[in-house]
C-alpha cells in the first residue's frame, strides 16, 4: 500500500512541475504596425527560410516545426502591407529575401539532470539566443544587403513555478518580433 501511494505523490509532482521563460528584452520595439507603405508599387517577394539549433554550440537535429515556422514568417510578412505578393514556391520575384533562424540553446546537462532527479525542488536554468539573419537579393539575384536580429530566452525550471506560467515568454511571440524589427529596419535601409 505504501509504494504505490509514493508513486502516485511522485506523478502528481512531476505534473506539477514548472517552467517559466521571460525574454532579456534586447529587440526594440516596433514603431508602426503594419509599415507605412511607400508611393512605389509594392514588390512580389519569394522567401526561403531556413532553420538550425545548436545545444552548447553542436549542431542538433529537431528544434524548429519547419512548417510552422514558414507559415508565422510569411504571415508577418504579408501582414507588413509593404509587399504584392510573399511565396515560398520557386517563382519570379521582385524580391529573394533569404531568412536564417538560429536556436542557440546554452544549458547544463549536470544541472538539467540534478532538477530532474529531485523531481523538480533544485532549480536550474538554460538560454535560448534566437537570432534571424535576413538577406535581400534583386530580381537578377545581386545582395542588397542583409539585417541581423536577436533575442535571448531564459527559462528557470522549478517545482513552484508552475504559478508563474502564464506570465511566461512564447518562442512564437518572440519569432513575430524578430520578422517584424528585420523588416522595419530593412525598410530604413532602403532594401526593400
């Protein structure tokens, strides 16, 4: 009787388990949202997009849904008022803009690995630097130029942070951010 009562109290503080993540907040904010429009007539633009994570600097596989990634950048995007047209299907453009998304997890396996064997009561933490490098090529394929953005995640793990998570940071919110300060300051560099 008395070790599935344990096991059962287990579960229930694993359940109960919390996250929280809060961003460093280093991304300006926005000024205007969608961007004022030139008088010029709007470009067709073909994105590619492209994503890596990285845990402790090595390459990892996983990270980033790709298609729900696609779909959030070519929905901000479209949502800038600035272009015609935004695809992802190979077509003649106005405009090739090329979007690097980066995770760069920092974390310690020892740390992550103590928090988990006290069923969560030690806490520890791990930083995502989510950065997007984003290059504008004409219609005959020349650079025009590039913008670099980045943010910085950090996520505690803790027994009683579970009361905290719905003050915490999204990933995607954060995704939103980047794609709409890339495409700010590109139009304050006359690249779009």
């Amino acid at each position: 009787m008395k070790n599935p009562l344990s096991l059962l109290l287990g579960l229930c503080l694993l359940a109960l388990s919390g996250c929280v993540t809060y961003s460093d907040n280093q991304l300006a904010p926005v000024g205007q949202w969608p961007l004022a429009a030139s008088a010029q007539p709007k470009p067709a633009v073909h994105l590619r997009i492209d994503s890596q994570y990285l845990l402790n600097d090595a390459p990892q596989a996983g990270g980033f849904n790709q298609a729900a990634l696609e779909k959030r950048i070519v929905q901000v995007y479209q949502d800038s008022g600035l272009f015609s047209r935004v695809t992802t299907s190979q077509q003649s453009a106005d405009l090739y803009i090329t979007v690097q998304v980066s995770n760069h997890e920092r974390a310690s396996m020892a740390a992550a690995f103590l928090t988990g064997l006290t069923l969560y009561i030690l806490p520890s933490s791990a930083s995502n630097e989510l950065s997007m490098q984003t290059e504008f090529r004409d219609s005959q394929g020349e650079l025009r130029g590039s913008v670099n953005k980045h943010e910085t995640l950090t996520t505690w793990m803790q027994l009683l942070l579970i009361f905290a998570l719905p003050f915490s940071e999204s990933t995607d919110n954060v995704l939103t951010r980047l794609s709409q300060s890339s495409l700010e300051q590109a139009r304050q560099q006359s690249l779009i």
